[in-house]
C-alpha cells in the first residue's frame, strides 16, 4: 500500500539536510515531464517570492548576508 503524503512528508523531514534537497530536486525533475505540473510549480514559486518580497520591503523579516547563508549552507552539508 503506497504511504499517504503525511507519512512521506514525516519521513523526509527525518532525512539529512543533503537528502532532503536531493529529494526536492528529484521532485521538481519529476513534475517537469508534466507541464500542467510544472507550470503549478512555478505558480506556488511566484506566490511565495512575491510574498517573501513583500514581507522584505515592510521590515517583517530581514536580510541575510551572503556570507552567513554560505556558511550556513556549508555547515549542513558537511552533517
């Protein structure tokens, strides 16, 4: 019996860091063979960036240097 997307969902939030975005990518290269799929994608993308944005220009959340999100980045990876 496949798993429901809420036991999926659990078990890749039990994966590493580098696993998890292995699995994201292997998703997004999943839903690009349909295009009714990807064009879904790309709305949810462009629904968030544009709400991300705007929660920038209103001062709700903050910038992040470069610097600390490569180090950041860096820190996962290497767990």
């Amino acid at each position: 019996m496949p798993k429901t997307l809420t036991e999926a969902t659990r078990d890749a939030a039990e994966l590493p860091v580098s696993e998890q975005l292995r699995l994201a990518w292997i998703l997004q290269e999943l839903s690009e063979t349909d295009p009714e799929a990807a064009a879904d994608v790309q709305n949810a993308w462009d629904i968030k960036i544009e709400r991300r944005l705007a929660e920038f220009r209103s001062g709700k959340i903050k910038g992040v240097p470069l610097e600390e999100v490569k180090k950041k980045i860096e820190e996962r990876l290497r767990h």
